[in-house]
C-alpha cells in the first residue's frame, strides 16, 4: 500500500471509530452470526437509505455485554463498502466517507463541508513519508 492510501485507510479507520463512539452511526452484524462484517448508518438524520459495509480486523464479541463496547480505529478494515440501495462504492477517503453517510445537522451544511476539506487534510498529512535521522 502507497503512503497516501495508508494515509487514507488510518484516518479513515479514526474517523469510523469516533463516528461510532459518539453515537452518530450505529453499527449492526449484517449477519447475527458473523461479527466480521457491519453495518453502519447515520443515526442523527431520518432514514437516508444508505450505510456504510465495515470489515473488522477481528472478532467484536457482544454476548452479554451490560455497555456498549469502545472502538478502536485499529478494530476496522478499509477499504469500505459505501451502500445506497443495489448501489456500491468502494471508498477509502475520509471525507467521501464522512459525506455519503451524512447529512448529520441540516443547519450546519458549511461545518460539514469544512470537516470533509480537513478530514481529506488529515490523510494526506497522514500520508507523507517521514523521514528518520539517526544523530
């Protein structure tokens, strides 16, 4: 993977956590048998008819949890699975993922607009080599 797609995928797996763990998207099992593979949609707007298909890095046990679980970014697998009805979009990049499960607060459509430009920042920050110097 080059550096500006594993900056992509880290950011993108930051973002699906957070998203998750303030409550703005709840994920379900696609499969109630089958924790490897989730669904996420907005849970701030009314039913948009899309979600996002999640791939975890391992197995997210919730039998007889009392609270819900935190997530990691390193829980989730990117590329994800962008879904609106038949139709699917492959995406890595953290504003496109930000944008189609939105809109999040129809007041506020210029702070969404910002989060994407600096999300989309963010992986590419994250995706520059860096460069070690032994001293």
């Amino acid at each position: 993977m080059d550096f500006q797609a594993q900056g992509a995928a880290e950011t993108s797996k930051r973002l699906l956590s957070q998203l998750v763990n303030e409550g703005l998207i709840n994920l379900t099992p696609i499969k109630p048998d089958d924790s490897s593979r989730w669904r996420g949609e907005n849970c701030v707007s009314s039913e948009t008819g899309r979600w996002v298909e999640v791939s975890m890095a391992n197995t997210i046990n919730l039998d007889g949890r009392s609270s819900r679980p935190v997530w990691r970014p390193n829980n989730f697998v990117v590329p994800v699975i962008l879904r609106n009805g038949s139709n699917r979009i492959i995406e890595n990049d953290p504003g496109s993922i930000f944008e189609f499960l939105g809109p999040w607060d129809t007041s506020v459509d210029e702070a969404e607009e910002q989060i994407v430009i600096e999300l989309r920042n963010s992986a590419a920050i994250a995706g520059k080599p860096t460069l070690l110097i032994a001293i």
